[in-house]
C-alpha cells in the first residue's frame, strides 16, 4: 500500500485560486499515477490532495514492496522538484489486504480494506515534507537499497501499539 499527500494543502489553497488549485492538483495526479503505473501498480484513488495506489493486485509481482517504495521516492522528489510550493510525504505499508469490488446500492467500488491499509495511511500522515515512512515488514524487502534509513517508534491513531517505522529522506537534492 501506498499513500503520498501535499503537505500544507489548505494554506495553499486559500493563497490560489480554485483553477490554479486544480491545475496543480492535476500536474500531481498525473505524476503520481504515471509513477504507479510504470510499475504495474494500482492507483486505487485520488482523494482531495492525496493518492492511494496499491501493487501486487491485479497483476502479482513478487517485488511489490520495492515497487511501492519506488514509487513513492519518485513521486516525492518528483513533485517536490517540478511543483513550486509543493510539498509532499508518504506512507508504505506491506502486508494482507482485501482487494475487490465493494459497495451496494448501485455503487461499487475496486478497492483494498484491512489494517496493511489503515497503516500505509496514518505512517503518510506521519510522515514530514520529503519524507516516507515504511512499516518494517516493507523496509526489510529494501533494507539493502536504504541501509542508512532511519527508524522511529509511532503511536498511530487507532492502533492498539506502537508502530515501528522506518525513514527515508526523499528530498530532491
């Protein structure tokens, strides 16, 4: 699981006006999702300044936690190098997931449920400017690319313990 957000994005828009909010809005999506795509991801949604995108489903990749990981460098330093005032943090969690069609009443929806989900999303909303945070189920599939990522101890809202997390500074440089 993946989750990337803009930092700051309700100060942001309060400055621009609602064309120049959806023009950047717009300039994200379309990096974020060539970024998952280029890796046989899924970009599950586009929530308001946020994208959810998950691998290993439909298409199984044996790597998919580097793919995620991958992902979300590119789209931090991405953004972060191309958008001016943007800023961006991500969440990767690895793990179970449920993943189809859920809904009723007309609407349905292809989607991913189950904790690995809730956690991806509270370690994006944890995560500072530049920054990814991996559970350490994901860290350990990339140890060896990051081997100088930091670690820190969360307690993520909903969650019964503390979770480990690992650090990696996306920053363009």
């Amino acid at each position: 699981m993946l989750f990337v957000d803009v930092r700051g994005f309700t100060a942001l828009a309060e400055k621009l006006s609602p064309a120049e909010i959806a023009d950047r809005l717009n300039k994200f999506y379309a990096l974020a999702s060539g970024a998952v795509f280029s890796r046989d991801g899924t970009v599950d949604k586009l929530v308001g300044d946020q994208v959810m995108a998950f691998f290993g489903a439909p298409i199984h990749h044996d790597d998919h936690a580097r793919r995620a990981v991958e992902t979300a460098i590119e789209i931090v330093r991405g953004v972060m190098a191309e958008e001016e005032g943007l800023q961006v943090g991500g969440g990767v969690a690895t793990g179970e997931a449920f993943v189809g069609n859920v809904g009723g009443g007309g609407v349905v929806d292809y989607t991913v449920l189950g904790d690995t989900v809730n956690v991806a999303a509270r370690l994006q909303g944890a995560a500072a400017a530049g920054e990814i945070l991996l559970t350490e189920e994901t860290y350990a599939q990339v140890a060896e690319q990051f081997q100088d990522a930091g670690k820190r101890e969360l307690e993520l809202k909903g969650k019964s313990a503390v979770v480990a997390a690992r650090v990696i500074k996306a920053r363009s440089e």
